[in-house]
C-alpha cells in the first residue's frame, strides 16, 4: 500500500515564525543580556537551517512532524521565558536572575534535544545540513549561562545589607543606584520610587501563590530599600519619628543583664550563640577559643568551636535599646548647647559628634531634631574649639543627603559663617574647607558659593598654604566653583588664572570671549602677567585677534596690550609669532575700528620696548627684519592720526636702543626720517611732536653731517629752541638740547643757534636746575654739549658771548658734580676757552722809576704771565678750574680723563716754562705720568709730549722722572714705532737712553 507525500515547507515556515517570534522577545529583554543574545544566536542558527530545509521537497513523515511538535513546544516555553522577562518587574528580575539564567540553560538544552528527533538520516537532505545541525545541537547541549559580573556583586551587596541589620540609609540608597544602572531605569525618584512600588507588588504576588521563601527574601531587600529617601519620603520617617521619640520618656534606660557579654561583662553587638545554647560577644567568644580553650567560658561543656550562630534576636534588642537611649540623648543635648557655660558646651558638642559618628540613622535624627540651625549659630562663637567641633559634625551632616546640604545652605548667614572660617587658624581652615567642599557638590549651593563675600580670595590664598591636605581641599574646591563663568573672573582677580586660562583654551567662543576680556580689565601685577603668558594665553588670544567677528579682535588686542608691557612677554610674544597678525591689522585701513589700530600699534610699541631689554646670552629676537619692514612701518607716521603716531614713533625710538639699533637708525636716515622728524617737531599735538624730537634725537647720534646738513635750517633750530624755552615736557627738553648738542660745528649752524639765542637758552638750562630737577642729569649733559657748539677758539666773538654769560663758573661747578659725560663735555669748553687765554691776556703795566716805592707791583697770572680774568680771557687759573681738572684725571672714565688733560695741557705754550710750573704746584704732574698705563694710544701720546716740555725743567725730572720710568720703557718696548720713538725722546731727557739709540730709527 502507497502512502502519498505531503510537503512539509508550510509546517517548516510556520516553526520558522515562531522562533524568530522568539528571538525578538529575548531581544528586548533588558536583563541577562548577554544570556538572552547568546540563546538568540542559537535560535537564529535553527531558524536558518530550518528555512533551508523549507525550500527542499522532503516527504512528510511522522517522526518529522512529532519532532517539530515537540520543538514548538519549546520555543513556546522559551517564549513565554522571553516575555516574563521583558514585562515583569526589573528590580524582580535582578533579583532572581540566577533561576533565570537556569531556566534559559534548561530551555536550550530542550530546544537542542527537541531539534535532535529530527530523522536527518532518513531525509534526503545534503551531509553539510546534517553537519550544521549535529554542531548546532552539541553547542546547545553545552551552552552554560551564568549571572554577569555587575548582577553577581548586587546579589552579593543585598545579601551583606540583609545579613548586616544596620546597614544605614548611604548603603542603601547606593545599592538601589546600582540596581537602576543594572537594570537600565533612570535613577530620578519618581522612576525609581514606581519600580520599587512595582517590586512590592511582586512580593504581594509571591505571598497569594503561598511561594512563602521568595517572599521572605523580598520581604527583607523590601526592608533593606525603604531605609532610602526615594523609598520612604522624609516627612513620614520624621512621622515616624516623632511618633517613637514622644513614646519614649526622658531618661536612657539601663542595659538588660542578658546584654552583656560573660567573657568582658561588655555590651555586646555582635552576639552569637555557641553549641552549648549560651550567648557571647563574637570576637570574646572567638579569642576565647584562639587561647585554645574549647570548653563553655560558663559550663565547661564542650563545645564545637566551628559552630557558632548570630543571635538575631539579642542582636536586635540590643540595637532597640541602644537606639531608644541614642533618641533621648539627642533630643536632650541640644538645650545644653544654649547654655552660657562654655565646658558644658564643649561636652555637648564632643557627646553629639560621638553619636554623629557612630551610624547615619542617628545623624538623621538629629536632623530631624534641627540641629542644623544651631550648629551655624555655633560658628560665631568665640570659643575656638566650639566652632571646630560644630564645623565637623556640619559635616557629617552634609555628607549623607543633598536635603541635608540644602537644610545648611538655607540657614541665614550659614554660607558667610563658614566661610568666615576659612580666615582664622589652620586647623579651623581644615575643617571648614572639608564642609565647604561638601556643600559645593551640590549645584544650587555650589552655584552661590562664589557669590559669598571673601570666599574666593581665601581659598586662592590658602592654595598657597604649607598644609599640603588644605591646599589640595582649597584646589578642589575652587575646581568645582569654576563651574560658574562669574567665579572664574573672581578667581582671576585674586590672582588664580587657572580656569581661567583653561576656558580661554577650550572654551565657546562666547566664553573666550568673556575670559579675554577679564584679562584686558583686571589688575595684574608684572609676575601676573609673566605666569599667564607662560601658562598658555599667547595661543587662544592670537586665534581670536585672527577671528573674523571684530569684537573678538578687539578683546583680544586689549587683552595682548594688557600682557605686552613686560619685555619678558614682549619677546615671548615676537618668539611664537605674534607679530603678523598683530602688523596685518596694523595695516588694514579699512578697518571700522580705530581704537583697534590704536591698541595694536600701542602693543607694537611694548614689543619693540622688550627688544632693547635681551640677555647677552640669548638668542637675539627682532620686530623688524628687512628694510622693508622699516619703510612699512614708519610710513604709517604721515597716514594715520596721533594716537597710532606716538606708538610708532615709541617703537622707532626703542628699536633704535636695541641689540640691532646701529642698522635700525642707518636705515631710517637712508629712509629721509630725518626730514619727517623735523616736520614734526612743529606738530600741533605735544606728545607727537615729544616723541618725534626723541627719535629725532637718537638718529643724531652716530649719522654723517650731511644728511643733518640737507635737512636742518634755521627754521628747525628755531623750533628746537622753542621747543626747550616752552615746553613743560623735561625729556622732550633734554631731547632737543641733545640735538643741538649733535648738530655738526660748522659755521652756519652755529651762527644760526647763536641768532636764536641758544647761548642764552644754554645757560638758562644750566643755572635754573629747579625746572629741570627730574631729568637734570640729562638736560645738564646735553646742554654743556650744545655750549661746545660756542666755545670754539677760532670764534672770538662767540667766546666772549657765552664768557660774559658767566658759563665758565657752571663749567667748574659741573667739574665736580657733573656725571662723567658732562664732566666730560665741560672740560672740552674750558680747554677750548683756554687755548684763546695766552692771546687774550693782557701785559703787566710797569711803573716808572719814581713810583715803585710808593705803589705795589701787579702781580699777573702765573700761567699766561699777564692780567687775566675769567671774563676777558677765559682763564682756567682764574676760574679755578685747576683742581677739578687734575682730580679728573684719576677718574675710569677714559673720556673725561683726556678731556681734563687737553684743557690742562692748554697751559703748555712753546717755550714758556710758566704754565708747566703751575701744572707742578696744581699737584698735576704725577696724575699725568701715571695715565702713560692708560689703554688708550691717543692718550699715551699726548702725555709723550707733554712729558717732552715737562722735563726740560730739571727740578721736575728729579722728582718725577723715577717714577715715569718703567711706564716708557714698557712703551718704548711693546708700542708702534712712533710711540716708541716718542717714548725714547723721554727716556732720553732722563739719561736712560743714548741719543744715537735705534729707538729712534
């Protein structure tokens, strides 16, 4: 008989449907899901081969279709597995996902076995399906699912908090966050508060199923969670609470005598019960038994002392009576912090902090109590160690709830009472930063810290401080105040750029913004500004002057201003690139902004300032590079307005006292700034035209005559003298006496400074030094240079001009008090006045015969041998210059040395032996000879022929010849030939030397 065949692929898609039906479930479980992704795998690999096996034409046979029965069974089961876990209470599945896990390792091993009946071998189906399937089936046979890691250490925490019957509300109320970061729900209280409401529900399920030892466990974890505010709200436990406390009485109660432990007669907290039914404290117990006693402490029965069992029961009677007494204490400790009695304060205080300490349930009730309020009372108590103590126990307060810390913060004055503290001793500081830190994790209190008066200021002050724990705790605190852009810009003016510079770095831009221009407003001493530049600013500031928006820019150019007065952070800026971007606004005339060009160029000016400051030893740094730079550069002057103008021209002027200042001021000369220069002395705006005469005055200094010569007339010398009879600016008056000082001498310059009155400014300069009293020194200096200009003695007439102006009393005067250079140039008039004296002084009158009885003979000069004065013939002997010039001669100073010589050396004249006797009784002689060691050639040469006309006089070569000796033979030996043979001539006048010697080859 023939059996028709039916095809199976309908059956074979329908099993298909339902096990992808499956997979999907066990995808949306949120628990176990490694376990439930694995299972699905499985069910994936099944689903596959069974579509494989649809599309095939398989006779219908009943071993096939009783094994797909029996494989719907399953994935049902599996399914309905899926679904549980998907729809039931997650804090349930959490809880139970080892019997979860156990139940999914029994439903693969089903589905394997059920996938198994299929008769593979009597289907004709290929090897390799066949191969699949047998892998497939082995595999599930296998598989083991187990509790991941995170479920494992819950389950592991609920039991310790079960076990541990004071566990307090912190322990809790982190457990029940790990099981809602386990679970995947929110860890906000309204979420958490409905799955708990929902797992309560599951253990009213368990008791109506009569499955009593789930819901005992439940019952317990129930017990463990409510200790939690989510779970409980905080009126009903204060409810709760009061409720207990006014049940209670007024006095603690003594301890029951089965409290106490009969090995130490202490009360116990931990009583376990050994083999022979008595009760002792564990550790008593078990140090009993490491003595290696193994007998009852009170029967002497044996006991086995691996057995020893918590008496629950005792444990928490214990634990009642000791909570019933802790109540009473805290309700009646707080009228005694009232008292007027200081030490009963202070054992008030050192009881509550006790009782603080020992458990996180008695620091709730003491909140409860509202202890709060009076601890910050506390805190402006004058008692030093009662304000610590209250501080501390604020503190253990403040660690347990955000309630807690809000409950502190709302107190009035509690913020400033604390903060107060952070002023006073450093153990009071410790104390109150460790509360402060505290309060500041909360954001609403965090976000009005800053604002307390002082804060900021002390905690950057105490960063600072020896204690490394307070300035660690001061740092933090300030980290989490940084929070708020506004407690920056506080820290920042007391000196704590940090934050600061982190949000001008990483910031938004709105925030690099606001940053940068604190930095462009606060005070900053110079080392401020060192440390900020050092620190990282440079790099954001530049990146926003380079920023299209211009409000940035001009930020950024103020904040660069700001930081550039300090030639360190000049040349920091030149180093890393700052002067592009700074030159390219410079430059842009279109610019909307005009205080932006002004603050950049004013910026310029600082890094050219840095430039004149460099180390020997440092690699040198240069604003400008090329002429072209140059030219760029002080063009501008005659573009722009006078704000942009004094920069430039301040820049110019301290380029020109740089490292590279001699190529900076050639430059400018090819450049015809000269010609600029003398239009803007006549400038209408007295800083522009200030400035200009400075530069003005720096390109004299070392320029050829003829550059001066094309562009200096009798206009601009008008203007320079006008310039030093008016203006109130004594630089700028210094300035212009130094240019006339540096005019070259030639005939029509001088005439024009004499038409002008510059004799008369001159002495104006030297004689009136109240006007000039702040840059004296520099005036004077300049102005005895300029009067060099006039003491020529090829011009007579100009001689006497200035001879009658009474200069030549000043010029002695500033022989001794002048600085080396006015000494210097002082000496040169005078030796330019003295070389005029041998034709000026006038013959001595002789009287006749019959009149020599009866009138005294007139004595003359005894350099000049004739009538002298100082006015008439301009003599230094007269003048009493003599002294001052001699003292010059043993100064350092090389130039005021040679000065005072030529004017000495004046009185030398040919064969008269007058002027050298009054050099010998001056005291001059020696000073002279000892100036032969002197490293200047030009020196050692005039002394040679000086020495020449000294020692013709043979008193003076006995006195003086000895020791001139070993200086001329040094020169004789080591000199060129014509010193050599002028050294000879020397050496012969003292006999040292024969007159045919080859020293004079």
């Amino acid at each position: 008989m023939s059996s028709s065949v039916v095809p199976l692929s309908e059956l074979l898609s329908q099993t298909v449907l339902a096990i992808l039906d499956t997979v999907h479930a066990a995808k949306e479980v949120l628990i176990q899901k490694e376990n439930f992704k694995k299972f699905s795998t499985y069910l994936d690999r099944i689903a596959f081969i069974f579509k494989e096996l649809s599309e095939l034409n398989i006779d219908h046979s009943k071993r096939l279709e009783n094994a797909l029965e029996v494989l719907n069974r399953e994935i049902k089961v599996a399914k309905q597995l899926a679904l549980e876990c998907r729809n039931r209470n997650k804090v349930y599945l959490l809880i139970n996902c080892r019997k979860i896990g156990k139940l999914l390792e029994d439903s693969t091993k089903d589905i394997s076995r059920a996938v198994s009946l299929i008769p593979l071998a009597s289907l004709d189906v290929s090897s390799g399906i066949k191969n699949q399937v047998s892998k497939l089936t082995k595999d599930m046979l296998d598989s083991e699912y187990r509790a991941a890691v995170t479920e494992e250490e819950i389950l592991a925490k609920i039991q310790l908090g079960i076990q541990e019957r004071n566990a307090d509300r912190s322990y809790a109320s982190n457990l029940l966050v790990l099981i809602a970061e386990a679970v995947g729900i929110s860890t906000e209280q309204s979420e958490l508060k409905k799955e708990f409401e929902e797992f309560k529900r599951e253990r009213e399920d368990a008791t109506l199923h009569n499955d009593f030892p789930e819901a005992l466990q439940m019952e317990q974890i129930i017990a463990l969670l409510e200790k939690t505010d989510v779970t409980t709200p905080p009126k009903d436990k204060e409810k709760e609470y009061f409720e207990k406390r006014d049940s209670l009485g007024r006095q603690p109660l003594d301890p029951l005598h089965s409290f106490y432990c009969p090995i130490n007669m202490d009360v116990m907290v931990d009583p376990v019960e050994t083999s022979s039914g008595r009760t002792f404290e564990r550790s008593a117990i078990e140090k009993w038994f490491a003595a290696g006693n193994d007998v009852c402490p009170l029967t002497n029965i044996p006991l086995n002392t691996l057995v020893l069992r918590p008496n629950k029961s005792l444990r928490q009677s214990i634990e009642e009576w000791k909570n019933r007494n802790t109540i009473i204490t805290i309700a009646s400790i707080k009228p005694r912090l009232q008292s007027s009695e200081e030490q009963e304060m202070l054992q008030s205080l050192c009881k509550l902090r006790d009782i603080c300490k020992q458990s996180e349930l008695h620091r709730e009730w003491m909140t409860m109590e509202d202890y709060i309020p009076v601890l910050i009372g506390l805190l402006s108590a004058k008692n030093r160690e009662i304000r610590n103590q209250a501080l501390f126990i604020l503190f253990l307060l403040a660690k347990d709830t955000e309630d807690n810390k809000e409950r502190i913060a709302k107190v009035e004055n509690a913020l400033e009472s604390i903060v107060h503290s952070l002023a006073r001793q450093i153990g009071e500081i410790k104390l109150a930063l460790q509360l402060l830190l505290e309060l500041s994790r909360n954001n609403v209190i965090r976000d009005s810290l800053g604002t307390v008066q002082g804060c900021i200021l002390l905690l950057v002050t105490i960063l600072g401080s020896d204690d490394i724990q307070a300035s660690k705790d001061a740092q933090e605190l300030l980290e989490n105040l940084s929070f708020l852009d506004q407690n920056v810009i506080q820290m920042a003016k007391a000196n704590h750029f940090k934050p600061l510079l982190q949000r001008l770095s990483s910031g938004p831009e709105n925030v690099r913004l606001i940053m940068a221009e604190t930095l462009s407003e606060i005070e900053l001493t110079a080392h401020n500004k060192l440390s900020i530049l050092k620190d990282g600013a440079l790099r954001p500031l530049l990146q926003l002057l380079s920023n299209g928006d211009l409000e940035m820019k001009k930020v950024a150019a103020k904040a660069l201003l700001h930081l550039s007065n300090v030639p360190e952070n000049g040349l920091q800026m030149i180093r890393e690139g700052a002067v592009g971007p700074l030159f390219e606004l410079l430059y842009r005339h279109s610019l909307s902004s005009p205080t932006l060009r002004e603050q950049v160029a004013a910026t310029i000016m600082h890094l050219a300032t840095s430039t004149t400051l460099q180390e020997a030893d440092q690699e040198q740094v240069f604003l400008l590079e090329s002429e072209e730079d140059i030219f760029k550069l002080f063009s501008l002057i005659s573009l722009t307005g006078p704000d942009i103008q004094i920069s430039i021209l301040q820049s110019f002027h301290a380029m020109c006292q740089s490292p590279p200042g001699f190529n900076i001021r050639l430059k400018l000369r090819q450049l015809s700034a000269v010609q600029v220069l003398v239009q803007l002395c006549e400038a209408d705006n007295l800083i522009v035209r200030a400035n200009a005469v400075k530069l003005f005055l720096c390109l004299t200094e070392d320029g050829d005559e003829s550059t001066f010569l094309e562009h200096v007339g009798q206009r601009c010398i008008e203007t320079l003298l006008r310039i030093i009879k008016t203006s109130n600016d004594v630089e700028e008056i210094a300035a212009a006496m130094g240019i006339i000082s540096n005019l070259p001498k030639v005939r029509q310059l001088n005439q024009w400074l004499v038409d002008a009155g510059a004799v008369e400014t001159i002495f104006g300069c030297l004689t009136d030094g109240s006007k000039y009293a702040l840059h004296n020194r520099q005036v004077t200096e300049n102005a005895v240079g300029a009067l060099c200009h006039f003491t020529v003695s090829t011009n007579l007439e100009w001689q006497k001009r200035v001879a009658e102006a009474g200069i030549i009393p000043v010029l002695v005067r500033l022989l001794v008090s002048g600085t080396a250079l006015t000494k210097q140039s002082a000496a040169i008039a005078l030796k330019q006045f003295s070389e005029s004296s041998f034709g000026l002084s006038k013959p001595i009158k002789r009287h006749g015969i019959f009149l020599c009885c009866s009138a005294a003979p007139e004595t003359g000069c005894p350099a000049h041998l004739g009538m002298c004065t100082v006015e008439s013939s301009f003599c230094i002997f007269e003048a009493n210059a003599l002294e001052p010039l001699v003292r010059m001669l043993g100064e350092p100073d090389l130039g005021s040395c040679e000065a005072s010589l030529d004017a000495l050396l004046t009185l030398i004249d040919g064969e008269r032996q007058s002027g050298i006797k009054v050099l010998a009784d001056a005291n001059a002689i020696l000073p002279i000879i000892k100036l032969l060691s002197s490293p200047s050639d030009r020196l050692q040469e005039k002394i040679l022929i000086a020495l020449e006309s000294i020692f013709r006089l043979d008193e003076l070569k006995r006195k003086y010849g000895t020791s001139a000796q070993m200086p001329l033979v040094e020169i004789a030996q080591k000199k060129n030939s014509h010193m050599k043979s002028l050294a000879a001539k020397v050496l012969v006048q003292l006999n040292l030397l024969g007159q045919q010697s080859s020293y004079f080859g």
